[in-house]
C-alpha cells in the first residue's frame, strides 16, 4: 500500500495504488510458487501456541503453511531476507487482478444497519466473499472460540484489521459472519471463526466494506449521481425596453448515462401570482443530450 507503508491500510488503496498498476497477475504466495520467506522472523519467541507433539499432525503442510514450532531453526529464513521475492514464479501460479474494485454501501454511507447487512449479502451471494474492516480489540485476538463458538465483542482496541466475510448464519438465536482471517489455519476454525453480525460489532459493517469482482460482465446497479454544471439565460429587449423570449440553458452532467426529469421552480408574474403548477415546480421546455451531459432548456 503505497499510502501507509509497512503500517498497512483499506484493501481499496491497495488494489487503486498497486493492483491496477501491476501489469502482471498476482503471485500465488504457495511453497510450489513463491516460498513465504518472511515466516517466523517476527515470531521467534513465540511459544505455547502449538505443542511439539502436535507437530506430526501438520507433516502434510507447506513449509509456509507450518506453524513455526514445528520448523527447524535451521530451516528459518534469514533476517536479512526481509525482502519482497520478485522472481517470477513457474507457469500457473498467478491470479488474474480484479476487474474492478469497489466500495459496497454500509452504515458509512447511512444505511441503518439491517440494509447494510442485507447489501453485504446480496453482494457475497452474487459474486462471493467480500472485505470488511474492523477495529481489533484484545478479546478477538484471544477468543476461545470452542467455549464461545460466535465472537461478540470486546472492549480493548488495539488496532485496525482487515478481513474476508464468505457467507453468513445463526448459531443459538445470534447471528453471525462466517469471517476468514489471515492468521493461519491453525487459528480458531481452520483459520475462520463466526463474528456476530447486524450490530455493527467492532465497526464491521461501517468501517469499510469493499467487493472485488472477479468478472468483467458485471452490472453496475449504483444510482447516477448528477448536477447541475452551468446555467445561462438569454432575452431579447425591445425598443420599448420589454423583455422577450425569456429563455434559460441548464447543463446537467452525471457519471453515468441516466433518464432525467428537472423540474425548475416557478417563475412569479407581474402581480406576485405565482405561476400555476403543481406542487409550486414547472417541468417545461425541451433537452437534448447524450444521456451522460444533457442541455435543457427552459421556456
């Protein structure tokens, strides 16, 4: 992420400052592809999490999927490795980067939270799993999921964190994200865990809801955003100084193609009657455009 550096940031700024701009598809990070030669650098010291006679039961794992309890220490990269590989790894090791990338509309946009949670699904169950962004608290990082199958909640922020939400469901009368994290498949459920959903728990269906789409013959059903770009009135004077042929230009420009209907408000007539019209607003005159810039013009 070219904004934040090593301290991370949205998926949307790294898929708009790097992704698009890659030329390239994007590397498998798989031992048979590109050996993750970052693991275990930072996490030398850690202990506890996996114990040395677990270790026949991940045998079968890539080296990058291993926990690093059951790596040789010989077998550790080295610390002056901390460097991104850009070998080329062998045919078929890449993915294509997305065709678009975009923000789905949450409670950050001013959805109450049940439409936002409805938009969030009608997005996985259209083209699959999504981004969202939460606030990290103490508690997620340490949840005993096997006492207390569904994370709802803590108190100690101790950062931000982005994750996947694949789907959905309710355990027990509490509903629930199905979320995939980035913590390997040793965390929690093979690396998924179940994150209540529909209280906007820790930001999640507020912070940042992104969807990448895999496909490039999708439909854009966002409503067009247009305004008004510029406005200009012509007239003629006559020799006894009236006013004629009165007549208005109004530019309308919006993002995308759009059918408009502008209503103008009504003009008020020499004696301060208001023109009759219904609701106090007149539709008149006529538009030409292309869909996208329309000129009206106002009578």
């Amino acid at each position: 992420d070219e904004i934040r550096g090593c301290n991370g940031g949205s998926p949307s700024e790294i898929w708009n400052n790097w992704m698009r701009k890659l030329g390239r598809a994007l590397w498998l990070q798989e031992e048979k592809c590109m050996p993750y030669n970052l693991k275990c650098n930072l996490n030398r010291n850690q202990t506890g999490l996996v114990k040395k006679w677990n270790c026949p039961l991940f045998a079968t794992y890539q080296m990058w999927q291993k926990p690093c309890e059951c790596i040789d220490e010989e077998d550790y990269p080295q610390a002056n490795a901390l460097t991104c590989n850009n070998t080329e790894p062998p045919p078929g090791c890449g993915i294509d980067v997305p065709n678009a990338w975009f923000e789905v509309k949450s409670v950050a946009q001013g959805l109450p939270i049940p439409d936002a949670v409805l938009n969030m699904q009608r997005h996985i169950y259209e083209f699959g799993p999504i981004f969202v962004s939460v606030q990290q608290t103490l508690e997620f990082t340490n949840w005993d999921y096997n006492k207390d199958p569904v994370y709802t909640g803590g108190k100690t922020v101790v950062g931000a964190h982005a994750l996947i939400a694949a789907g959905w469901g309710t355990f027990v009368y509490t509903d629930y994200w199905i979320i995939r994290n980035s913590w390997s498949p040793r965390w929690a459920d093979r690396g998924y865990c179940k994150f209540q959903r529909g209280k906007n728990l820790d930001g999640i269906e507020e912070i940042g809801v992104d969807a990448a789409m895999p496909t490039n013959n999708f439909a854009d059903w966002s409503e067009p955003v247009c305004e008004m770009s510029y406005m200009r009135w012509n007239w003629w004077i006559l020799n006894d100084g009236t006013i004629t042929n009165y007549t208005g230009f109004v530019d309308v420009v919006c993002d995308k193609a759009a059918s408009l209907e502008v209503f103008f408000s009504a003009r008020m007539d020499s004696h301060n009657t208001p023109v009759t019209t219904d609701g106090g607003m007149t539709r008149h005159g006529s538009a030409q455009g292309n869909g996208v810039k329309t000129t009206f013009t106002v009578n």
